[in-house]
C-alpha cells in the first residue's frame, strides 16, 4: 500500500473492525488468536484456509471487535528496518555468500546489477545503486558518481585527473573511481 502499511491501518480502525492478519510473520499467530484477532493466515494463502476465514469473519460479525493494541505495536516492532544495511547475500555457483558491508571498499552500478568490489573479489547483487544508497550509513559511505558509492574508510586520496575533475584512489585496491561534478563538493577543499 503506497503510503501506509498493514499495521497502519489496523492501528487505525482498531476498536471498530473485525482484523484478519495476512503477514510472513508467523512467531505472532498466538499472540493474534491471545488478543482475539479474527484469524492469521500465512503467506501464500491457501484458498481453503482463506474461505475458512470467512466463514470464522461472518460468525464473528454479530459481536463487537476486539482491542488489538498490543498485538499491532509488537507487529510494528518487529517489522521496522534495520538502521541500516550490515551484511550482503551474493550468490557464488551453487552456494550463497554472506559479505559485510564494512568490507566493500566500492559500490559501482552495471547494467542492471551493482558490483560489490572488496579486496577479496567482486560480487554482483541485484539491488540497483539509488535504492542500495538509502540502505547504506550515509556517514560511511559516499555517493561519488551516478555509477558510484565509496567507503569513506577506504579512500587513500583524492587527486585532479587532466581535465580538473577529481578522482578517487582506493586505499587497498588499485583502483580509481571518478568523482562527478554533482558529488565534488565533498572534496571542495583540493
């Protein structure tokens, strides 16, 4: 739902509803049936187990709905993101790798997948670079280029390529990234 979620909207009209709770999260069915929900189904949602449902919604409508304030904070606790983007799962032949964030010294866009550059090797994941830059320390790690997000701990130096343009040299890669005009005022003091 753009705009709001699940949990808003039971919040919102809790006390004047029956609820029914469709979610992934499966460690809160008691805490729902506890707190008199109407039921919980689990994603993907059989169409037996949903007809179910409302049948159990249709005997319920004769009484008034219940107060499921605990039930949606503990919901909203638990479905509220991470500060902020620790590890990466990348995918090597057949088995599936888990990469710190602190150890990728660049981030650079190609085609429709980003490149993960660590000392290590290169990784590709499939999240594009604007929405992985929400998902990064912004105290960390610094959009360069439209192609580009360095580790801040990363960068040996910054220098002037022939055409005044400054560019990035990587501490423990021998690899230099470009910085655009658009992100060269984090670098105004060269």
């Amino acid at each position: 739902m753009p705009g709001t979620s699940g949990l808003d909207v039971a919040r919102h009209i809790a006390g004047r509803c029956h609820v029914v709770f469709v979610t992934a999260h499966e460690q809160y069915a008691l805490r729902a049936f506890e707190s008199a929900a109407v039921d919980y189904l689990l994603k993907p949602v059989d169409g037996e187990r949903l007809a179910a449902t409302v049948d159990r919604l249709k005997a319920r409508l004769a009484k008034a709905p219940p107060d499921l304030a605990a039930l949606l904070e503990a919901l909203a606790e638990r479905s509220r993101p991470a500060e902020h983007l620790e590890w990466l799962t990348v995918q090597r032949r057949q088995d599936v790798v888990l990469v710190p964030v602190e150890e990728v010294e660049v981030f650079e866009a190609s085609d429709k997948y980003t490149l993960a550059i660590t000392r290590d090797g290169e990784w590709v994941i499939r999240t594009p670079l604007k929405d992985l830059e929400t998902q990064l320390d912004p105290a960390r790690f610094w959009r360069v280029h439209r192609n580009a997000i360095v580790r801040v701990e990363a960068i040996a130096r910054v220098s002037r390529d022939g055409t005044g343009r400054a560019v990035v040299h990587l501490r423990r890669l021998d690899r230099k990234v470009a910085v655009s005009r658009a992100h060269a005022h984090r670098f105004k003091a060269l």
